[in-house]
C-alpha cells in the first residue's frame, strides 16, 4: 500500500494564502482510494489539529519537526512501543523540553554576538504578522514544545551562530520564514517510526514524501517517491535531494498533480481501518 507524509507550508498549503484548493482533486483521490496521509511539519499540535479538521484528515501526524508523533488513538492496532496517552492520541516523543531549547539559542546567541529573536519573545499579533496568519492560529504556533523558531537579526554572523548551537549539542534547520533550534528529532526520524509502524500493521508500504523546504530534506531521502515542491528555492532542496522531482507548479496544485500521476483512480489501497 501506498503511505504519504507531507509538510504543509508551501507543500501543501500555499506558502503565501495558506490556501489549499488547489490541492483538492488529489486529497479527494486519496480519500476515494483510502490512502492513508500523514501530516510532517514545524506547526504546533494544536495547529496541525486545525489543519486535519479543515481538510478533513484522521490519520497520525508529526508535529514541531519531528519533535513528536500523535497517532488516533485505536488507528493502529496495538499500541505503539514506548507512546504515552494525551488527550485521545498515542504520543511518541523525540523533543527535548522547550525551555532547555530556548536557553540553548540564547546562550548560543550571546557567545557568537549573533541577536535573534525568538517566538518566545513575539506577541501573538507579531507571529500573526509575520506568519501572515490570523490571530487565533498566531496563538495556536506560540504554543511550542519541541523546538523554537527564531530570525537572525544579524545575517553577516549566521554561521557562528548556527555553530555555536551545535556547539550547545543542539540542531538547527530552516523552514520557509524561520530558523529553528532542535534537540536531537529531526522530521526523518519520526517518518521512520511511523513507516515501521504502518508495515507492522499493514505490510510493506510504498512511501511517498512531499516537501518544499531544507527541514524537509531528511525525510524526502529516505521515502521511496521524494517530490520537491516548486519555489524559489527547490535547486537549494535538490541539491540535497538528488532522487527528489521537482514539479512544475508550485504549493498545493503541484501537490495535486504530483499525487494523481503516482495513484491512479482505481487503485482501492487500504490502510489501517
Ligand atoms: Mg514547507
């Protein structure tokens, strides 16, 4: 059976309106042919649950960039080894606390007298703004617990920053609008996680991943289909991505024409209900 992880921003959703429709007749191709489809972004579990409600998907999902994955309870049969419970879900974590992340960018920050500025240190209305993103959302992506998002203010001294966070033993990624401070999870470690959980379940499965952004690169290496969404920066994305396609329209209507071309109509996967 076919799986698909996809990020939302600029993959799924268009980097700039956040808009989806475009992306319509593929999600109702895999609604049709019971692809199960699993949600791989930086936003927060409370924005991703936002995003599963409006486009109508029940599957797991892996929040903060692979900070954790949150699997319905009851989706998979058999509990998944080492998931606690929260709030109807089976959590697998990887994150480390967000506190002990923020005091890693400020100390990082200081030593290479490289200022940034943290989500922790934005207003929701600053988020809202910079995100291009309503107020309630704004409120939803402050609520972080895995990783912190931040902008450089001092571009000339990126890389002794970016060093020195390696130097606090943590990671560090781009998105399509920030930086990011991690601990040790990365999107690709969940994806494997939750691959090895699908084939316990249902068999071998045939992967497919979709993503625009350089936080998207370790996972579109290891899924058997990699799709390079189009944007100003997907040569950046392919150069790490050597298997990746790149398609020809950019956000959710590249998605869409991605998606039919690999499943065809008729196809009647199953997943796991
Ligand atoms: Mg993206």
């Amino acid at each position: 059976m076919y799986l698909i992880f996809t990020d939302l921003d600029g993959t799924l959703l268009d980097h700039g309106t956040y808009g989806w429709e475009a992306a319509r007749p593929a999600l109702d191709r895999l609604k049709s042919e019971e692809v199960p489809w699993i949600i791989v972004t930086s936003k927060t579990r409370g924005e991703v649950e936002l995003w599963r409600r409006a486009l109508g998907n029940g599957h797991p999902f892996i929040v903060e960039n692979g900070g954790a994955a949150y699997i319905p309870a009851g989706y998979l049969p058999g509990a998944a080894r080492g998931a606690g419970r929260r709030g109807g879900y089976e959590v697998l974590e990887w994150g480390t606390p967000y506190s002990e992340l923020v005091a890693s960018l400020e100390t990082a920050s200081r030593c290479s007298q490289c200022r940034v500025r943290g989500f922790h240190e934005m207003t929701p209305e600053e988020v809202g703004r910079l995100c291009e993103l309503p107020l309630e959302q704004a409120v939803l992506a402050k609520q972080r617990e895995y990783g912190e998002p931040f902008l450089i203010l001092d571009p000339e001294r990126t890389e002794g920053l970016l060093a020195a966070i390696e130097g606090q033993g943590r990671r560090w990624t781009k998105g399509g609008r920030f930086w990011h401070i991690l601990a040790a999870n990365d999107k690709a470690v969940a994806v494997q996680a939750l691959t090895a959980l699908f084939e316990e379940a249902c068999g071998p499965v045939v992967t497919i991943g979709l993503g625009d952004g350089l936080n998207d690169a370790g996972f579109l290496n290891l899924v058997a289909a990699p799709i390079l969404i189009r944007s100003s920066h997907s040569g950046e994305l392919q150069a790490r991505v050597p298997r990746g396609e790149v398609t020809e329209r950019p956000g959710p209507a590249g998605w869409s024409d991605a998606l039919l071309k690999i499943i065809p109509a008729g196809h009647r996967d199953r997943g796991p209900r």
